[in-house]
C-alpha cells in the first residue's frame, strides 16, 4: 500500500495530464463552441432569405403559411409574433429536404411510431357479413394486420386516412350548399359530390371499428337530407360495390381517375345524360407515384417499394385549357385538361396526379369547340374534382372549374357574380369528405358565397 511519501509510479506520472493537454482541451472545447454558433447564426440568416422560402410543399399537396399581415389585435394579443413563428418554421428554405432526409435517419435506426391493429374479428363465434368488403362466406377472412404509422393507417402496401366527424361542421357544410342553391335560384341547377375516402370504401366495417373510423354512410346520408334544393348524387354505394378496383391511390390521400370515372358516371345519371364508355377515350398513364400519404407515414418501405400509377383518359373535343393562377394572371395552355408529358413535366415522383387539369388552380375554363349549343358547367371543387373533369368535356361547350379555396382572392368575384356573368345553368360542388368537416374549407366556401 502506498504512502503520501511514496513517489508516483511512472505510469501514474504520464496518466496525469499535463498544462499543454489543458490548453489543448480549452481550445477544442472553445472551437466547438464557436462551431456551434456559427452553425446556428448561418441557420438563421438562411431563415431569413425571403427568395429561398418555398410557398408550396410538393410532398404534403398544399400550400405553406404566408406571411401574417400586421394587425394591431394581433400585435396586441400576441399571436401576430405566434403567426410568424409559424411562417418560419413552415416555409423555412430546404424545409422538404430536411423532412426527407430526417425520414431517412430514422429508417436507418428503424425509428417509427408504430402501432399494431390486427384485422381478425375480436370473437370468433361472430359470423361475418358476406356483403362487406374484406369478408367471405366460402374463403378466408383476410387478417392482414393494421400499422399505424404516425398519423396514418398501412395494411400491406396501401395506407389510409379516416375519417372523423365533426357533427356540427357536417351540417354547416350541407346548409352552405343548401345556401348556394338559394344564391343561385330557381335557373340554376345544383348538384353535390360527396367523395368519401379510400379507408371508408375499401375497409371492411370491423376493420373500420378497430380503427376508430366515423361512419361516412350516415354521414353523407345526413348532410344530403339537410340539402333542400340541391340535386345530390350518393357515390358511396357504387364505390363500394366497385372496390376491387384501383379507385384509390395507395400512397396517396386521392381517388384515380377510374373512381373519378364512376362518380361522373352517376352524376349524368342524375343530370340526364348519357356516359360515355372509357373506351371512348385514349388512355395514358405514368408511373411511380408516390404521394401524400406515403410522405407522412415516414416514406415506410411497404409502400416507397410499390408506387402507385397515374391513369389518366384524355378527352376527345380538346385537351386545351385556360387558367387563372393565384396572382389572377391568366394563361393558357394546350393539352393541359390531361397532360400526356406528364412524367417529363411534373417528374417529381409526389407530383404526378397534378396531370388532372394543371393542379389546383382558382379559375380554369375549358372551350369545346365541337360542341356549339352554349351548354355550360361550373364545377365547385378541391383537389378531388381535378381527376373527374377531363370525363365531362365532351358533354359542354363550356367547363368552368372553380377552386373555391382560391377563386374569391384571385378574381375578387363571388359564385354567384359569376354564374350570372357566364350565364351558367349547371354548378356542381364536389368535395372528399374530410372537406366537408374542416373548417378552413367550410370558410373559404362561405367566402365563395358571400354576396
């Protein structure tokens, strides 16, 4: 045992670190410090490069937050400065590329916020229904289980979204529609989609259960008995009766342009017409797609591993259309109701389904040459609509389409200022059914309204 007398051994000696190896860990310390900073002050000032910040997100299909306006009722109660703070955080430069490439660490250390839901039925004693999809009376239950990825729901290689009631903004949404009809007046034919959602339609009820779904039958059977004056055209039976069938992307929150198709198909049943066989018009399609809901799950690879096809069918008396973009310019562009060069002009994998009438627009206005009667539609629509109006140009001289989350700001005109000016005797509202319960979308259709 060693004294305090005793003399350091040589290999204690070297182990104790010298005044030089403190320097050196001062200076690295203070490098690091310095690094730091300069990392962050660059991060800012990058932040701060108006020119840079992107305005949509190609991945997620929408718009990102714009800059707040200065109001003295927002300064004073602070949300002004809480506003702006979203602004940074949502349209910061390189913000996509940063999810992507977040999404990618996490694959690598197989971080996912995961939740198991298996699809068989709680009590086995209990006998399924043969009319309900996902069921049989002489095969097998299909099992698959439910993940939960995030916010999103994946069997297999498809994911879902669900849909959740808002009870009271269902029938906010039917009165409104009820309102444009009255608006609009006895010359006016009013017509409503409601689309539902690809969970709704291609799950069966006990997976549907599971999950905690809201019903989008009685849904869309309540908000249509509060319609009064309005034409209303129930796609949700036909759907289901068809959903064998690609109606649905798979990574996407969209319908396809066949679902588009059956709901088209319908509403000429209610508007007497006749439709028109798909095998009336060319078809195109283009490959790998991967959209939405493919994005949020975290990119999983059950799905970046199958991406969806974009079918598209062009229509026979023109393919050209006129838009009017968000800053009220006006252009026009041939073959853009279906765009054939779509895997050239919208290559980015998330930005296929844009092949449907430009995207989103506020104002898009469709001339028929062929036809010379002066017949006319408006079509009032989110991005759902845009896959189901290529099949109504070869019935109007005329499709006006009107994305209600944009037209008012971009032309300054009201529906109903519009409709007189084009002298339209049809309007049709379409909308997927999450739309139907959100209030932004249900205060941008007022707007739409407001006379």
């Amino acid at each position: 045992m060693k004294t305090e007398y005793e003399k350091p051994t040589s290999a204690e000696a070297t182990s104790k670190p010298s005044p030089e190896d403190h320097t050196r860990a001062e200076v690295w310390h203070g490098v690091k410090i310095y690094a730091f900073a300069g990392a962050m002050l660059l991060a800012a000032v990058v932040g701060l490069l108006f020119f840079l910040r992107p305005s949509v997100s190609e991945s997620e299909k929408r718009e990102l937050t714009k800059f707040p306006s200065l109001t003295w009722e927002a300064l004073s109660s602070g949300e002004y400065f809480s506003q702006v703070t979203t602004w940074y955080a949502d349209t910061y430069p390189g913000r996509e590329g940063l999810i992507h490439v977040n999404q990618w660490i996490h694959s690598l250390f197989g971080i996912r916020t995961v939740q198991i839901i298996p699809s068989l039925p709680e009590d086995p004693t209990t006998p399924e229904d043969p009319s309900d999809p996902g069921t049989s009376d002489d095969g097998p239950v299909d099992t698959t289980p439910i993940e939960k990825l995030g916010s999103v729901y994946v069997k297999g290689s498809t994911a879902y979204e669900l849909y959740k009631e808002n009870s009271a903004n269902s029938a906010r949404y039917a009165e409104l529609i009820h309102q444009a009809a009255t608006l609009l007046g006895d010359k006016v034919q009013v017509y409503d989609i409601i689309v539902p959602l690809s969970s709704s339609v291609n799950l069966s009820q006990k997976e549907l259960g599971r999950v905690g779904s809201s019903d989008a039958a009685a849904a869309i059977q309540s908000m249509y008995q509060k319609m009064e004056g309005v034409h209303t055209v129930n796609i949700y039976d036909t759907l289901r009766a068809h959903n064998s069938e690609y109606l649905y992307f798979r990574t996407d929150h969209h319908w396809t342009a066949l679902g588009g198709y059956y709901a088209y198909v319908e509403f000429c049943h209610a508007a007497g017409m006749t439709p028109f066989p798909l095998s009336t018009w060319q078809e195109y399609r283009f490959e790998g797609f991967l959209g939405t809901l493919y994005a949020e799950a975290g990119s999983p690879a059950q799905l970046g591993n199958t991406p969806d096809t974009v079918y598209a069918w062009v229509p026979n008396g023109t393919n050209d259309i006129r838009i009017t973009d968000k800053t009220g310019n006006t252009l026009r562009y041939r073959g853009g109701v279906v765009r054939t060069d779509t895997d050239t002009f919208y290559a980015n994998a998330a930005s296929k389904y844009n092949c449907f009438i430009m995207g989103d627009n506020p104002l898009s206005e469709i001339h028929n040459e062929s036809i010379t009667d002066g017949s006319s539609i408006a079509v009032v629509k989110e991005s759902f609509g845009n896959a189901l109006i290529p099949f109504l140009v070869d019935h109007y001289e005329y499709v006006y389409v009107i994305d209600y989350r944009y037209f008012p700001s971009a032309t300054g005109k009201t529906l109903s200022q519009f409709v007189q000016e084009k002298n339209i005797p049809t309007v049709l509202f379409i909308n997927n059914l999450t739309a139907t319960s959100a209030t932004p979308r249900l205060n941008e259709l007022a707007k739409l309204l407001a006379d």
